[in-house]
C-alpha cells in the first residue's frame, strides 16, 4: 500500500518529464494519471459489533465473589476480636501470676517449720517416728489396695491396741482416785 502511494506520488514527473504544462498531444498520459487519480479504493469491512448476552453463569459468579469477600472481611473482623481478647487475657494471666507469687510468699512467712516442730514437740509431746516405727511395703500391683496379712504386723497391730486400752483404764482409774 505505501509502494503505490510513493509510486502515484512520483507519477507525475514522468508524465510530464519536469514540466508544469501539459502535453495535450500526449493523450494516453492524461487518461492514465485521471484513472491513477480515481482508482476506486477497497473499502475496509466494517466490522460488526457483536451484541453481548447477559450470561447467568457470570451472575452466579458475581455473587459467589461478593459472598467470599463478605466472608473474608466477617473474618478479619472475628480475628481482631479474638487477636484483642487474647492480649486482654495473656495480661490478665501475667496479673494472676505475679498476685499467686505475691501470695506464696506470704503464705510461706505465715508457717514457720522451726517453730511449728518446736511446738510440736514441747507442747504437744510429739516427736519423729523411729526407723521401727516405719515399715515400708513394696506391692507388685499398682493403683489397688491391697490388704497385706503378715503375721507380724498383726501382733504388732494387736499389742498396740492392747496396750492402749491398757493405758486408757490407768487414766481412768488415776482420774476416779
């Protein structure tokens, strides 16, 4: 298209080899520059402009997004909240914890282990049990009672209560004299 635009655009200085007049003797060359002149142009094809249809899949779409987006911004919201609830919390826990030492502290000042033993033992005339005193047991089973029948302990168990109640009618006696 561009060579047959510099093609008629330089046409005219071979028809009239530089010169302005016309060569009316020369015919041909008139006729050929008024058919270059009025060469009937293709016209371009006009498109046409298709006409669009609304499609109730691109509106099932639109809704689903705008349900999504909905649902993203609830939850963003729901986050904040619980995000301000669990910060509210951790401090209310660091609170708790520092008011529990506090009150450790003061609860281990209000017992005193020296003078309780001393009480203990002065006033209410008890002392440490000695190792006969203490027998310890090994048990195959775990989480169970287990009733154990030694003879020993029996006897031990026996003579204990007897010589209690050995010990209650002495009291008893002292007190009626």
């Amino acid at each position: 298209m561009a060579a047959t635009a510099a093609k008629n655009r330089y046409a005219h200085r071979s028809m009239y080899n530089g010169s302005a007049a016309y060569d009316l003797d020369r015919r041909e060359w008139y006729e050929e520059e008024q058919k270059q002149q009025h060469v009937p142009q293709p016209k371009p094809a006009v498109r046409r402009r298709e006409n669009y249809r609304f499609s109730p899949l691109s509106a099932v779409g639109a809704v689903v997004a705008a349900v999504l987006i909905v649902f993203s911004l609830l939850g963003y919201v729901n986050y904040n909240e619980l995000t301000t609830e669990t910060v509210r919390l951790e401090n209310r826990i660091e609170e708790l914890r520092e008011q529990e030492r506090k009150l450790t502290v003061k609860y281990e000042e209000t017992f005193d282990i020296t003078s309780i033993e001393t009480y203990a033992a002065n006033v209410l005339s008890m002392s440490k049990p000695d190792q006969s005193q203490i027998i310890e047991l090994g048990l195959s089973a775990k989480d169970k009672a287990v009733v154990i029948s030694d003879p020993a302990v029996k006897q031990a168990e026996a003579g204990a209560s007897f010589g209690g109640l050995v010990q209650f009618f002495g009291t008893l006696a002292a007190y009626f004299k």
